[in-house]
C-alpha cells in the first residue's frame, strides 16, 4: 500500500513556483464560483435536484483536473536563493 501511495505522491508532488500557485488559485475560485452558478442555473431549468448535483461534480472534477497536477508550465520562474555570508 505504501509503494501505491508513494507512486501518486510523486505523480501529483511536484515543483511549482509562487506566481503559478497564485494563478492556480485564482482559477480555481473562478471555476467553482462559474461552475455553481451554471450548476445552479441547470438544475432550476431542469427542476431536477440531481443535474444540479451532477454538474457541481463534474465542475469539481474539472477544477481538480487543472489544478492539482504539477504542470511544466507552472514552473517557469524559479526563485534564485541567496547564500547567506558568514562574516566579514
């Protein structure tokens, strides 16, 4: 179990710099606040309790897709750490 575990670790643990999580962030928030008022909006038309609960999942599902795996592109800009100088 823990080789199982370890593998999805090191598929979704990846490198990403502060910029890309900021973005990351936002589109997240944007997606799921879109994905609930369309949501929202679908079930009411429909006047069906389960299309809105089937769109809020597949919104989530969406939002997870393009968030939480460690694209190349979200780590274009690396941070360049200074050494700190000991002494004179």
């Amino acid at each position: 179990m823990d080789e199982l575990l370890d593998t999805i670790r090191g598929v979704l643990d990846g490198p990403i710099d502060f910029k890309s999580q900021k973005f990351t962030e936002d589109i997240s928030y944007k997606l799921l606040i879109v994905g609930a008022i369309l949501s929202s909006l679908a079930g009411f038309v429909a006047q069906d309790i389960k299309v809105l609960l089937v769109f809020s999942g597949l919104t989530i599902l969406v939002t997870l897709g393009i968030v939480i795996p460690p694209y190349p592109g979200y780590n274009t800009e690396n941070i360049e750490w200074y050494s700190p100088k000991i002494g004179n």
